[in-house]
C-alpha cells in the first residue's frame, strides 16, 4: 500500500511538472526593438545618439522597456517617449504628438491619467550613456488601440518636466527609432 502511494505521488508530482513545463513553454515572449538613429536636429545640439531599445511583453498589459543609447549630454535626463506618426525622417517633428489613444494630458509616468507613450526620462552617465529599464502599463506589442508595433521612438535633447502640455517641454527630438516586432514574433 505505502509503494502504491508513493508510485501515485510520483506520477502525479511529474503530470503537475509536465503541465506546468508545457505551460511555459507554449508561449513564446513577444519582443520589439527599436533602432535609435540621430535625427537632424542631434548636429545642432553636439549629438549623436545611437542605441538599441527592447520591448517585452509580459502578460496582457505590461511592457518592459529596457533602453541602452549612446552618444548623449554627459550626466542629464532626456524625454524618452513613445510618438504618434512612424516618421523618423528630418529633425524628427514629423513623428507627431506623443502615442496617446485616450486623448489624456500630459503627466508625470507615475501618475494613472497620462499620456499612453508617457515613459520616465532617460539618465545618461558620465560617458553619455542613457540607460533605463521601466515597466509601462499602458502600451502593448500586441494588435489593438494600446499597440507600440510601427510607432516611433523618441529621445529628446532635454528631460521631460512631467507638466507643460502636450509635451513636457523636452526641446528637440535628437533621436528616432521605429518600433518593430523581432523577427518570430
């Protein structure tokens, strides 16, 4: 009887294994990147900002963005946000208001009403190096109104102040990339 016990404890522990290993494994992660280039309006300001950001997609409404862009003011905050309009040409301008589905003002990423494309400033160490890598729960990489995939990417010449309507004053947009889907996704 104890041998039996033991033998169904056994296959029930790897059934519980099998499913939670075919569970993890059924899905894969959705992930997008964006190629930051220096837009025209980077020459003026001394510039020349180069990187590569991540987008992963975890769960239905969260998405990790982990950024890494070079060639930026030494030791400052730059607007990093997502835009409107997939238009990276020229001194950036073209890409539009910030990625706003719901018509929300401006604000700080903190806040629950703010604008969808809203991400906390990018920090730049002594070499001009941004780096960040924050959670935002208002975009997707998924197909729908809250969906990234084709917007471009912003990071602006200033930081963001969080206040001044519509776009946090951030001075210009020195570099762009587009978001796009890696590929098997």
């Amino acid at each position: 009887m104890k041998h039996i016990s033991l033998v169904a404890a056994a296959v029930a522990a790897a059934a519980v294994a099998a499913g939670c290993q075919s569970m993890m494994g059924s899905e894969k992660p959705i992930i997008a990147v964006a190629e930051m280039k220096p837009t025209t309006a980077a020459g003026p300001a001394n510039l020349s900002p180069t990187g590569i950001v991540r987008f992963s997609q975890l769960g239905a409404s969260k998405v990790m963005v982990e950024a890494e862009i070079k060639g930026l003011k030494p030791n400052s905050e730059h607007g990093f946000h997502v835009h409107a309009v997939p238009d990276c040409s020229g001194d950036g301008t073209k890409t539009g208001a910030h990625f706003n589905p719901d018509g929300h003002p401006h604000n700080h990423p903190g806040q629950m009403i703010r604008h969808a494309g809203a991400m906390f400033n990018l920090k730049t160490d002594a070499n001009g190096t941004g780096t960040t890598k924050q959670m935002v729960d208002t975009i997707t990489l998924t197909p729908g109104k809250y969906s990234i995939v084709g917007m471009p990417l912003i990071t602006h010449r200033d930081p963001d102040d969080y206040v001044s309507q519509p776009l946090g004053n951030a001075g210009p947009r020195v570099s762009c990339g587009i978001i796009a889907l890696q590929s098997g996704n």
